[in-house]
C-alpha cells in the first residue's frame, strides 16, 4: 500500500499477488482502477478509468465503481424523475444514482488490503434522506480478485429504507483485436424488466442465459429472479472471465437485480451492476428494504478472474 499523486490527487495504491488496485476511498468511497499482471509480463485493465477523468466532477466520470446509495439510479415520485416520498408522506428530491457516489467519506481503516470508509452526509444529503445511521464501504483486495460489503446501521427510531448498489465500469474488449461479440455473459435470471419514463417497471427483452455482450438488447436491461448468485462473462473459449457473486448465499433474494448498460457501441468499457433490487425502489417497493432501529443490513458482492 501507497500514497501516488495523481493530477494533483492523493490516491491509495495497493499492490496484491498479481493486482494492482488504486482509489481515492475519501471522495464516493471510489475504487477507480483495478488491473492483473499477466504471466507473460502484460497488464490487463479490469476496472475502467478514464485518462482524462475530470477530478473536478468526480461523481460523473466514467469508470472504477461508483456506489449507489441510498437508492440506485432514477427514482420518482407520481411520475416525476429525482423526487421520491418516503413513509411520512413528504416529497423529498434525490439525485440520480443516490447521495454516495459524490460524498465525502472519513476513512476508518487502511491497511495492505484494502480499506473501511464512512459516510459523511452533507446538508443536502441530509434533506434528501433525513435519518440518523452510519453507512460504511469495505473493500478487501485479493491476488485476483475482490470482494466490496455495504453496511447500514440504523441510529435512530424509525425503519431506515434503501436498496443500494454497484456501478462497475468492467474494461471491455479486454485483449487485442477483440470486439464485443467476442464476449459472452452468463445470468442465470428467469426475468428481466425495463424502467418506463415514469419510473414502473415493464416488461424487459426476451433473452438467454448466454447473451453476447454485443446484443443490444442487454443495454438498460434488468435482470432479477436469479437461479444462482454467480453471474460470469468473458471471451468465448479463452481463460480469464470474471466471475461476480451477490452475497454468500448459492441463491439471492428474488428481487437482487443485476443490470448490464453501456454507453456506446465503441465504448470502452462494459457495466454490469449488481443491485439490491430494481431502480425507484422506494415507488413500486420491489427490492425495497427497511433496517430496523439499532439493526445493521450488509449488502456482499465479490469479484473474482478465473
């Protein structure tokens, strides 16, 4: 573990057997890059980090993990985006993708791998979700992988709702002279939805198991009721897909939701987001949860490359 300047930025570098991980755990808890040594001396880049990443708009760039909380994406409130109205009836806004990915975090622990940071709400964070609680980010880093655990605490003396989540930017075509259709991702889902421009969820595409990573049809698409926790992607007959687990159990709650989305055909990367259920949770209910006072809630994920 090590301090790097970067563009005038105190980052945390973090060499582990074969990875190398670097994060600026201060500011959205953010994990920006993670790539492996390979055996013949090469880098693969499997997070994402954009080389002109604008450090005066952090939240946005595109790239590493931004974490979503308290609620992921677009949430509504009777058909209008960013406002949501929780259980005293009173209308609040929220921003897309929630308050984290553009806070403040006191980091609790650093050591040689990984780190514990702790929200910090900001006034608008606490208009926006007016509670008492504590929320953490843990990440351990590992020689090929990682695991990142969500923990809320309620503080204070009503039930806490959230349904929170991950935005991993996955470096995508990741070997030379690829492209997307090279790639097959595995989600082992029996439903998938859409989100409708008043925020309902609708039907989704009809898609496989197996789906090329080129299919546009997977672009915004969310995949729930999943038969197993593990969804793998990767080049077609060749070593080195990621494998992504939610939480410890063999089958996840039925509303975990994975969503697949990228940006443009050429972009290069590719999102596979592991959430604790669908967008505008706090509207329809569906992945919705409550902490009770003085109760915590965890939310696991773990990356591995097999």
């Amino acid at each position: 573990m090590e301090k790097v300047t970067y563009q005038g930025h105190q980052l945390t570098r973090w060499r582990v057997g074969k990875s190398t991980f670097l994060a600026l755990p201060e500011v959205g808890a953010r994990l920006m890059n993670w790539n492996i040594t390979l055996g013949d001396g090469s880098v693969r880049d499997v997070l994402y980090w954009p080389e002109d990443a604008n450090f005066g708009d952090f939240a946005k760039v595109r790239g590493g993990n931004p974490i979503l909380f308290p609620f992921n994406a677009r949430v509504f409130d009777r058909g209008d985006i960013h406002f949501w109205r929780a259980a005293d009836g009173i209308r609040r806004a929220m921003p897309m993708h929630g308050l984290a990915r553009q806070g403040k975090f006191n980091v609790t622990r650093l050591d040689a791998r990984g780190f514990v940071a702790q929200f910090v709400p900001s006034e608008e964070a606490r208009q926006c979700y007016p509670y008492d609680y504590e929320f953490t980010v843990t990440y351990r880093f590992e020689p090929i992988g990682l695991s990142c655990e969500f923990a809320l605490t309620n503080l204070g003396r009503e039930p806490l709702p959230w349904s929170a989540g991950h935005h991993f930017y996955f470096t995508l075509p990741w070997s030379e002279g690829t492209t997307r259709g090279d790639y097959i991702i595995r989600i082992p889902a029996t439903k998938r939805l859409r989100q409708d421009a008043s925020g309902a969820l609708i039907a989704g595409p009809v898609l496989q198991t197996d789906e090329s990573l080129a299919n546009p049809a997977l672009v915004d698409a969310l995949h729930t009721g999943l038969r197993s926790n593990e969804v793998i992607f990767g080049e077609k007959d060749r070593p080195g897909d990621i494998v992504m687990r939610l939480g410890t159990e063999k089958v996840p709650p039925s509303t975990a939701t994975v969503v697949t989305w990228t940006l443009a055909d050429d972009s290069p990367f590719y999102c596979v987001e592991p959430w604790m259920g669908p967008p505008n949770a706090p509207e329809h209910k569906v992945g919705l949860q409550f902490v009770n006072p003085g109760d915590t809630q965890r939310f696991a994920v773990s990356i591995a490359i097999r």
